[in-house]
C-alpha cells in the first residue's frame, strides 16, 4: 500500500513538472509581453507581470497583422479541409475497399512519410513556378492538401468500427459511397477533429515553403510576417516582439480549447493518441 501511494505520489510529481515545462513558455511570451522593457530583463520581471498592455499597440502599428492572420487562418482552414477530405477518401478506400494493389498504394502513401522535405524543395519549387503560382495562396494550399499521416491516421480509426456495421450496411444494399458519409463520417468525428488539429497547426506554423514561395505582406502567413518583424529594428524590442508572437499564438490557442474536448473523446474510444 505504502509503495503504490508513493508511486502515485511520483506519477503526480513527474505530470505537475512536465505540465511546467510545456507551459512556461508560453506564459514567458504572454508575461514578457505585458511588461516594461526594463522590468522584461530583471528578476522576477517577467515572472510578475505589471500589465503593459501599450507593448501590443505598438506591435499591431508596426506590421500589418490582420492581413497576416486572415491569410494564415484562410490558407489553414481550406487546406485543414482539403486534406481532410483526400485523407478521408483515401483511408476509406484502404481500409473498406482493399483490392491487390491497395498494399502498394499504402506503402506509397507512408513513404512520404520518410522523405525529408528539405529534399523536395527545388523541385517543388521549379513546379510552383512552371505553373505561374509564385506569390499566390494556390502555392501555399496545393503542396499540402493531402498528407500521408493523416491518411495513417485515418485509417486506425476507421479499423476500430465494429465490422458488424460493414456487414448490416451491405445487407441493407447500403452503397459504398452513402456508408462513407452516413455512417463512417458520423463515427469518425472525434477522429476528424484530432486530425484537423494536427493539420492546421501544420499550415499555421509553415514557415519556409512560404517564405520561398512568397514575396510580400498581401499573401505570406504570420509566421512570416512574425519572421519580418524581427528582422527589423523595430523588432528589437523584447517587449513588443513578445507581443507580436502572444498575437500569434493566440488563434491556435482558442482553436484547440475548441476542439481539445474531441481530442479526449478520440483517445477514450481508440486509444489512440492524437
């Protein structure tokens, strides 16, 4: 009894510590952002923060923010889509529609997996300017409106529904395609917003493949625009620049307090983590 209590004691001691770890920072770029520049480098300083709320008046003046978030959340909303809706289709036909090559296919799919995308970059690039969509959101959507780990993903989800439900639908004369939307689908919401978490912070948080494609404030994200910033004289200033990144963390953060609730209800019914 002693040493199952202790063990708890542990466990809990270990979770409060890594909750610390994942937390401290953002509270440093929220904290830092609401002091003074002095107080920002002295201890505690940041630690305790006065409030300064005129250090995101400053940051909203110097870059032209809401361009960039309408761009990011706009870029990340349809390629959260349309890559929901590939990946969908794509473990659908895996997992309920196998046919000799369908091995082949998925060995394809999680290959893309292994390649580093670093090493793709040129001829990506090369295509994205052979087809005139240079400085576009064509180029920024396109390139990552399907993707292999949302397709494996996909896939575990679909394999826990009972079989049972398969079966009933093909005696019913369900059609493939109506079993899909009217019975997977349904199911599979839980599913659908792990992943989509996971598919838009990844178009949120795209930083190089727009900084090649893109040469200016009217299409690039915020990451980019946060990247310019810094780059800048103005972008010296802890303070304000803390302010600039809270401006861009906050979206993420309400996005998951919306969806995180799907994310518990993913992992109690699959055990799967999302």
């Amino acid at each position: 009894m002693h040493q199952r209590t202790m063990t708890r004691i542990f466990t809990y001691v270990f979770l409060a510590l890594s909750a610390v770890l994942v937390v401290f920072p953002i509270w440093w770029i929220f904290a830092t952002s609401l002091e003074t520049s002095t107080r920002a480098y002295s201890f505690p300083g940041a630690l305790l923060p006065q409030g300064v709320v005129h250090n995101y008046v400053a940051a909203w003046s110097l870059a032209p923010w809401l361009r960039f978030l309408v761009n990011s959340l706009g870029m990340g909303l349809v390629t959260t889509l349309l890559a929901l809706l590939t990946s969908t289709l794509a473990a659908y036909s895996i997992v309920f529609l196998p046919n000799r090559i369908t091995k082949y296919l998925l060995a394809l799919i999680l290959s893309t997996m292994m390649i580093p995308f670093y090493s793709i970059i040129v001829p990506d690039y090369l295509l994205i300017r052979d087809l005139n969509w240079l400085n576009t959101y064509t180029a920024q959507i396109v390139p990552f409106a399907a993707n292999g780990f949302a397709v494996f993903m996909l896939m575990q989800f679909m394999r826990s529904l009972p079989k049972e439900l398969w079966d009933a639908g093909r005696i019913d004369g369900v059609t493939p395609w109506r079993y899909l939307w009217k019975i997977v689908v349904p199911n599979l919401m839980p599913a659908l917003a792990t992943v989509s978490i996971y598919l838009f912070l990844l178009s949120w948080n795209a930083f190089l493949w727009p900084l090649i494609v893109t040469n200016g404030p009217q299409v690039q994200p915020i990451q980019v625009g946060l990247a310019n910033f810094l780059s800048t004289a103005n972008g010296t200033d802890w303070t304000v620049l803390s302010a600039a990144a809270a401006i861009t963390t906050v979206p993420v953060l309400i996005f998951y307090v919306i969806a995180q609730h799907k994310i518990v209800e993913s992992v109690s019914r699959t055990g799967i983590k999302g």
